[in-house]
C-alpha cells in the first residue's frame, strides 16, 4: 500500500493533465446536487424558524364558510392571544375610474399580526390603517391593485356595499403563505375584519374562510394545547395547523423542487461518470509505458491498481472539492434571488447534511466508473503494454472488480432512493437511468458491429467513415453514451416544455369559457340569468349549485391520508368543490354505473370522478361520507364519471343528488361564453347590478397560470441545462481524446494525396451517422420519458410534437459534427512535415 | 518526361532552394541554395550527417513543407503555385513516400492502409490492387492486421505497398531502413529496388548506410544545408 501511495505520489507531480474533463464533470454534478440542497436547507431553515410567523401564530384554526361559536372562541382566548382573520375573494372597483378587478381579500382584526410585522408604505399601524374615519374604512393592497384601477394611495374603492379608502401599499405580509388558497388570481387587500359586515359580502353559502390565529401564553406548551383542543371539541370541523408545519403548500413544493432538481443533478453526475469513465481510460493509455514498465520490474496487477486509483481518487478529490465549494457557496450567492422569489426569509449558511449527500455521490460516481477501465489497464499482460495502443480497454476485467462496480452503482442507485423526497419517482428515475445508459451502451455496440458488416459500401469517403466507427479503440461508445445522455434530457425538457405551453396557449381558449361568477345567491339566479343573456354578444351559460365540504369518512371508517394512495391525498388534505344535479352535466360522460334518474328521490347518492374513485381506493356500492356547512352527508357511490380539467369547465370531484343539499345553502358558480370583442359588457353589467358577485376573468387566470409555468419552465431549463453541460463537456471529451489520433491519421491522409475536403467529408460522414443515429434513439427515450413525466406526474394529455424533438436532435448533430470538425480543419491547414517529423 | 515542345523535363528541379525554420531559439537556415536536377527515372541517394537538411529537402519535393526561397518544381509542377490541398493532389497522382517511422494509420488494417491512396486517386478495384500490392511485398498473409498486430519490418513493407500501389511516378524514401534490423533492412531495400524498377519511377533515397547510397545510379551529399557533392555511381 504504501509503495502504491508512493508511485501515486511520483505520478501526480506530472499535474491535472488530462484531467480537466474529469475534473468539470465531478465538479459540475456534485455542485448542482450541493447546490439545490443546501438551498433548500436554508429556505427550510427559514420556513421551520419562521412557522409562527408564516401560519401567523403558534397555532392556526381554519373554517370553511361558518364561524367558530361563541363558546368555541372563548375556550381559545382562556389560554392565548387570539387574531380572527377572514378570507374572502370579490370585486374591487374604482369610484373614480369605474375600473374593476378580482381581489383578495384579507380582512383582519386589531390583533393582527401576532407574529411579525406587516410593512407598508407609508409606514404606520395596522389600527391607523384600517380604521373607519367619517364613514369610511381605511385599506392597504398590493400595488398592483392600484394600477389597475388606476388610483393612488387616497383613492377609494368599493367593494360589495362597503367603500373603503387606500391608506398604504403593502411591502411584506408575514403571513401571506397562509392563505385560503395556494393560487392567488388577484392582488391582496387588507383591511379591517369589522368592515365585513358592512361589506354585506357574507351570506349563506358564500366562499368565506375564517382562521383564527393563537398565540400562546405558554408558548412551549404546543403539543399539550393541540392535545387539549382535540379532547375539549372532537366533532370540530377546523383544520389545524401549528408552527413546526407552517406551511406544508411551500414545504411540499421545496420537497418536490428539490427532488426534481437533484434528479437533474444526479443525472448531470451520472452523465459526468461516463465523462469520468473515459478520462480515467486516456489518461492510463499515456500511461501504457510506465504501467509496462513497472510490471517488468516486478510490481504487481495489485499494487499498479493501488497506485492508480489513488491517482484517481486524488483528483476526484478534488473535483468534488471544487464542487462543494460553489454548492456550498450557492445560497450565499443566490442569496439575493431567493430573498425576492421567497414569500419567507431563507437561512444562508454552510449546511453539513446536503454537503455529506453530494460527497457521497461524487465519491461513488468516481468509483463506479474509474474501478474497470484501471483494472483493465492492470490486467494487461506486460508484454501486451509495449505494443500498439489498439484494444487495450475492450473486455471485461476479473471478477471481483466487476462485482465492486456493481456494488458501486447499486450504492449510487440506494443513496438516490433513499435520499429522495419521494422514493417512487427516484425508483423511476434509476430505473429509467439505468435502461437508458443501458441502451445507449448497446447502441454503441451496435451502430459499430452494424459499421463493420457494411464494410465498403459507398465511396471511399463513407468506407472510411464506417471504418472510423468501428476501428479497434473508436470512440463511438463514448460518444453514443453521452451525446445520447445529454440529448434524452434535452428532448425529454423540449417535448415537456411544448406541452405545458400547449396547455395553456392552444388547448384551453378554444373551450374555456370567458369569465367565471362566483357567490351568486339563490334569490339572484333568475335576475342573474336575465341580466347576462341581454347583454350584446352573450353566447351561452351554464350554471350550477355550489357548495365546499371535506371528506371526513370513506365506507364510515374516518379518512385518513395514510390510508389512501399517494396521488389521492391531496384530495383530503382540505375543501373541495361539492354540488348536485339532476342531470349529467353536458360533455362528461360515465364510465362505470349509471346516471340517476332525473325525478330521483330516494337515498343519497354521490358520484365521484372516476380517477378520485381509484385514488381514494373507492367503488361503485361504496359509501363517502363528506362534512358541509358543518353537517356530515353521507352518500352511496352510484357511478364515476370522466372529468376532464384541461377544460377549464365547472368540473367538480363530488356530485350528489338531489335531497339533502337542494335545500342547503349554497351559491351558484356560472360559466359564460360570451364574444371576445364585447365579453367586457357582460362584467360591467354584472358588476352595477350585482356587487356580492366575484368575476373571475379566464384570461386573468390563464396569465396567472401562464407565469407560474413560465417560471416552472425557467427552472426546468436551467437545471436541464445543467445535465446538458455536463454531457456536452463528456462528448467533447470523448471527441478530443480521439483528437490526436485522428489528426494524424488525417495528416498521413493529406501525405497520400487526400484533400481537406475530402478528410472533413470523411469526419461530417462519421460524425453525421453518430449524431443521426444517436438522435434517433435519443429522441424515442427523451419522448417516452417525456411522455411519463406530463402524463404520469403533471397529469396532462401527452402531445407529441416532431418539431421540438427535430430541433432538439439537429442541435445534437449540429453541436457533434463542431466538436469533431474542431481542431482538425486548422491542423488540415498547416504544413504536414512538423507533425511528420516529430512522430 | 517531354514538354510541349518535345524537351525533356527534369522530374525534380531544385532551383536556388532556401529553408529556413523559426524556432524559440532563433531562426535556422536549414537550407541554404539547393540547385539540383533530377531525371525521370534515376536512382538517388542523399547523404549527409544529421542536421544537413536531407529530410527536409525530401519534405520540400514532397509537398510537405513549403521553400522560404527559390523554386521547387516536381513532375512538371511549380510547388510554390500550389496551395495544400494543390499539393494534396500533386502527391496523390505522382508521389508515393516511405518513411522511417512508417506513418501507417494505426487504426486501418494493412489492405485498407495500402489502397487508400489507390481510392483517393479514384481507381478501380482499390482492394484488389492492395492486395496484389501487399502480396507484391510478402504480406498476402497479414492483410487485415492492423499495424499494431505487425513486426518493424512488415510495417515497412506495408509502407512500401502503399507508396508503389498507386505507380508513382517519384518514390521518395526516408531512411526507410533506419528503424529496422540488417536482414529485414536488406530485404526491405530489396524489395524498394525491384518494385521502383519495375514501375520505372524516379527514386530519392535518403540513408546513413554508404553502401545503400551506392546501390543508386546518384549519389548527393548534403552538407550544413548545401550540396557538398553530386557523383555518379559508377
């Protein structure tokens, strides 16, 4: 051991020659893994520091559509400081301009905050700001509320029967994450909880959340009061939170960006180990010599292994090193840009375990794919060495060495399944990894065997071409692996990408309706109706009962997320749209039992989209017990229906028959079709005449969901473009490892009469057959996994789109055939004798 | 060889040659005025001590390497007129060269490496005429082992395939001996001679060995980048 620290030693006074590639690409994978981690370690940090601020208490209870009672508030305020905040969606218009727009409102009382502090500007009390001065209630809203109704702070606004005045902006909202809703279609607008009433906004039925935000008096004493909370009212119908998960909407999605994005750095590491792989392979075949030399002077297979992996080890050292550092650095650097994307403040610092993670994968990447190409070169007979470098690496090494690779890769596959947020996706990606480096390696073999059974057909040119494909020691392997790596994650993001903004720009408009209403009240339908038909250009509405509730009990055993499969907890996790009707709503259809008769009259029965059903593990004959307005109503599942979102059409999980809910209050929800060019009159009516209605602009919500995806586009892209640098610098790798070689092959081609023309006809032939073939294989991966990622994940219709995966596969054949042309024409220029000579 | 007016030209025609390399330690001039003729169809030797300038005049006959001054002109062509791949083409059609080090591609078989100038001349039958070729030199029996999988001496003789294969009309040979042993020297030299007699090409032979010089009908000998003498072997 010690003579093999020793060589090593001698060896690498000889520097980093020959390890750049090697060095950027286990740089390049554990600094992306280092880096998402340790970002989302100190915005965690933030998020479990900071609960109490974001929930806006200790502990926070949330009802939907009815107040707590008297008694219940009274049981809070015995222990802890008690903040009542009600959440409410409507319509915001200008008395000066007639301006309107969709806000959302957060009305609160004089305790608010608890915790934190909302900043404003100008900078005052919350009390001065919404206090009723002359009859008229103070506000504070986004700024963005301003501008669109083109007020200043002074203006007024009016909003149901009440008119308040704007006395600030808002600057920071400490609790803003908590809202009632995760996706926010309008700015905020503050004002005091009084100002409700007057409002007149709150009737029977309406979409209104009340959450009463607790601070304790004795603050460390959380678990106790939650436990006593439970046992004083069991049947409440509150959601509670507490502090330690202030914020399960964020941490869910840090969990799954973060996931996502060490996938991407995974994939970047996995990339780099084929990188790794054939830099390691280069650099022994410069050291054929020494490793011939050392065995005819008696060292063992064994203790040259040593030596050189050492050498290896050494410099993946460093490598990772490197990419500790800017990974480590990264929340640092970014500190900025998370402090205006983040609604919480995130913790900069070092942070040990997302550190530990990336070391361990570069550590692992470095050995899995460095243990075979050195004990190839060690098992080579010393006499072997001395000849032509020719089929040195083909082969497979001694046993041992192969079951230690494996070892490896399955500890690299472990630490991604076990690290992961969410070990089904990351079994995926192994598994998905592992069948495409799998079938990248034997495209490799094939596309070169397939060059050697071709042999001289065409022209010379493309009989050398073939010939450079299967040469002993080509490097067409190498390239097929990582060119295809990185052109899968290229076409997998392109086909993504064109589907999202098929979602968006080409599917829904053509069939969503123009505006949504909310909050009709019953006694306004007929008058509602009247009012929207009469208006020029109105094409059609639809209407519908609408009701929210919470899914308490699935066949009379009490709901609990655990219970269910993942993809249906979210479907427990809080209110959901609940209605009834006589009829099957236009455009969906059943596709197990049968639809109600419309006179119906008997028993409850429920039907429940077919793909909830099957989340929630429920069938025809089963029973679904959902709470509504505080009152449990049970219902036998008499059919499931296919509900298509994308539609953008009053879509609901649960419709009941008609009984019980026709007769609970409720509003209505109302779609309507109108022409584009005068769909404007139909919100200026509704709005004069009725004020309680919220309208809900489909194109609003479409820009809103269109910037959420931009920005989801953005981030995929970056981080894709990560794993596409990674295999760029591989293949430019694989490409000038061969550099030397094939310059001189094509020098002695220049001697013997062959032109620059001809020789680079020769490299666009090779290259063009790699890229072309890899593309194609590339592109059938990149699309299924494409495919599995909006299907299976984002749950959209898959559309396949040949444009995307083209472009993507010509920027591959584009990026090859540069990086093999480069070099070799300037040296196809020079004078041949200088290179002549020192050979 | 004849121009159009019935005058015979000379196949190599070194008129005034001048080479001079720049290098970290300065300029050198390697060559320092060459005049010389060669007929079609001589034998020549060029020798010298090392550092006369023998390779580098083969380089300049070749195409390989380009005069600072005077005029090179081979098989009718002015060098200096032609860019690199003018000249890549001149040595395709009347060059065919053997080097010390071989320069085989090591990753083409022996068949392959001897018919590529056969295919880039755009004859027929490449693989054919490299086999006879090769069989023509001894090898028939290695024609797909790659340079690695051959001797010192069979690599030669597949360099010399390859520089006769495409009948050449000028075979420049750099001390084609100089990697090899006595015997397989002798029977590659041998081999040189018989084949250049039997294609009729002129030959420039660059060696060390004084008895090979004299088996060439001309013997020139370089000195510090001049020609110190110009014999004919008797």
């Amino acid at each position: 051991m010690i003579n093999a620290f020793r060589i090593a030693r001698r060896e690498l006074r000889g520097g980093l020659k020959g390890f750049r590639v090697f060095l950027a690409c286990l740089a390049l994978g554990v600094a992306a893994i280092a880096a998402v981690g340790s970002i989302a370690s100190s915005v965690i940090a933030g998020l479990e520091e900071d609960g109490a601020i974001l929930l806006g208490g200790d502990a926070a209870l949330r009802m939907t559509h009815r107040d707590i009672s008297p008694a219940e508030r009274t049981w809070l305020e015995k222990s802890a400081d008690v903040s009542r905040v009600v959440y409410l969606r409507s319509m915001a218009r200008s008395d000066r301009t007639g301006k309107r727009s969709l806000v959302e409102m957060k009305m609160v009382d004089n305790a608010y905050p608890l915790f934190g502090a909302l900043e404003t500007s100008p900078a005052a009390p919350p009390t001065d700001l919404f206090a009723k001065r002359g009859g008229v209630w103070g506000a504070i809203a986004d700024t963005a509320l301003l501008k669109r109704l083109g007020i200043e702070i002074g203006g007024r606004v009016i909003i149901g029967d009440a008119v308040y005045e704007i006395r600030g902006t808002i600057d920071r909202e400490p609790d803003r994450v908590s809202g009632a809703r995760a996706l926010q279609l309008g700015p905020r607008f503050m004002a005091s909880a009084a100002s409700v009433s007057d409002s007149k906004l709150v009737q029977p039925g309406s979409q209104v959340w009340y959450f009463y935000r607790i601070r304790l008096n004795d603050r460390d004493n959380l678990a106790a009061w939650k436990t006593d909370l439970d046992t004083s009212f069991p049947d409440a119908q509150w959601v509670v939170r507490d502090r330690g998960n202030a914020s399960p909407v964020i941490k869910r999605f840090i969990d799954r960006t973060t996931l996502f994005m060490t996938l991407v750095g995974l994939t970047a590491l996995l990339v780099g180990g084929v990188g790794v792989s054939n830099a390691v392979r280069d650099f022994l075949t410069g050291k054929m010599q020494t490793i011939a030399t050392l065995k005819c002077i008696g060292a063992s297979s064994g203790l040259i292994f040593g030596a050189y992996l050492i050498q290896v080890m050494a410099m993946a050292l460093l490598g990772i090193a490197i990419g500790l550092l800017i990974g480590g650095l990264a929340p640092a650097l970014l500190a900025d840009l998370l402090r205006d994307a983040l609604p919480l403040v995130a913790r900069i610092g070092v942070y040990a375990q997302p550190l530990i993670v990336a070391t361990a994968f570069g550590i692992l990447t470095a050995l899995a794919f460095s243990i075979w190409p050195i004990a190839r070169a060690c098992d080579l007979p010393a006499a072997g060495l001395f000849r032509d470098s020719i089929a040195r690496f083909r082969g497979v090494p001694r046993w041992p060495f192969v079951v230690a690779t494996v070892i490896l890769l399955a500890a690299l596959a472990v630490l991604a399944i076990e690290t992961a947020f969410s070990r089904v996706v990351a079994i995926y990606f192994v598994a998905g990894s592992a069948v495409a480096m799998g079938l990248f390696a034997i495209a490799g073999i094939l596309i070169a065997r397939a060059a050697k059974l071709a042999g001289s057909v065409g022209g010379t040119g493309m009989r050398l071409a073939l010939a450079n494909l299967h040469r002993p020691g080509a490097p067409t392997g190498s390239v097929v692996m990582s060119l295809g790596l990185g052109l899968t994650v290229l076409v997998t993001v392109a086909l993504i990408e064109s589907n999202l903004g098929r979602q968006i720009t080409k599917s829904l408009p053509e069939r969503a309706p123009g505006y949504f209403f909310i909050d009709i009240q019953n006694d306004q339908v007929a008058d509602f109706e009247k009012t929207v038909s009469e208006v020029a250009g109105f094409r059609e509405m639809r209407r519908t009962p609408m009701l929210r509730g919470r899914v308490t009990r699935l066949n009379g055993e009490t709901a609990k997320s655990e219970n269910v499969a993942e993809n249906g907890r979210w479907i427990l996790r809080g209110d959901r749209g609940v209605t009834w009707a006589r009829e099957l709503p236009e455009g969906e259809t059943i596709v197990a039992g049968d639809w109600w008769p419309v006179d119906y009259t008997g028993p409850q029965l429920v039907s429940l989209s077919a793909n909830s059903a099957a989340a929630l593990g429920l069938g025809i004959g089963d029973t679904i017990t959902i709470n509504i307005l505080g009152r449990n109503v049970t219902g036998e599942i008499a059919n499931l229906r296919d509900v298509r979102w994308g539609t953008l059409r009053m879509n609901f999980l649960f419709m009941f028959s008609p009984g019980v809910l026709e007769n609970a209050p409720q509003t209505h929800l109302a779609t309507v079709h109108a022409d584009p060019e005068r769909e404007a009159g139909i919100e200026t009516a509704v709005a004069a005449a009725f004020p309680n209605v919220t309208t809900i602009r489909v194109r609003d919500v479409l820009e809103t969901v269109n910037g959420f995806l931009g920005k989801l586009g953005l981030a995929i892209r970056m981080t894709a473009g990560i794993a596409i640098i990674a295999g760029t610098l591989v293949l430019a790798g694989a490409v000038a490892a061969g550099h030397r070689r094939r310059v001189y092959d094509s020098v002695v081609l220049k001697v013997l009469g062959a032109t620059r023309r001809r020789i680079m006809g020769t490299l666009l032939l090779e290259y063009g057959l790699l890229g072309v073939i890899t593309a194609l294989i590339a592109s059938v991966i990149g699309s299924f996994a494409a495919w599995a990622v909006v299907t299976k994940v984002m749950k959209f219709d898959f559309s396949f789109d040949p444009l995307a995966v083209v472009a993507a596969a010509l920027i591959a054949i584009v990026v090859t055939l540069a990086l093999g042309f480069y070099g070799t024409w300037r040296a196809l220029g020079q004078k041949a004798a200088p290179l002549l000579r020192n050979e | 060889m004849k121009d159009d007016n019935g005058i015979r030209e000379p196949m190599v025609l070194l008129d005034g040659v001048e080479l001079k390399l720049d290098s970290e330690a300065g300029s050198v001039n390697i060559l320092k005025g060459i005049n010389l003729e060669i007929a079609a169809g001589e034998t020549v030797s060029v020798v010298g001590p090392s550092g006369s300038g023998k390779t580098s005049m083969m380089m300049l006959i070749g195409g390989l390497e380009r005069q600072t001054g005077g005029r090179v002109q081979v098989a009718g062509h002015d060098l200096s007129t032609l860019d690199e791949d003018g000249l890549a083409r001149f040595r395709r059609d009347n060059v065919g060269i053997v080097f010390q080090n071989f320069h085989l591609v090591p990753t083409m078989n022996a068949v392959e490496n001897v018919a590529i100038p056969v295919e880039l001349a755009g004859m027929d039958n490449a693989f054919d005429r490299a086999r006879a070729a090769l069989s023509s030199v001894g090898l028939e029996h290695r024609l797909s082992h790659y340079p690695g999988q051959l001797s010192g001496g069979e690599q030669q003789r597949v360099a010399l395939a390859r520089a006769i294969v495409a009948e050449p009309r000028l075979i420049l040979a750099d001390e084609p001996t100089g990697n090899l042993d006595g015997g397989t020297g002798d029977s590659v030299i041998e081999l040189l001679f018989s084949l250049r007699a039997e294609h009729g090409a002129t030959l420039i032979l660059i060696t060390h060995n004084p008895a090979l010089a004299e088996q060439c009908g001309r013997v020139i000998d370089l000195q510090d980048g001049l020609i110190g003498s110009d014999r004919v072997v008797a």
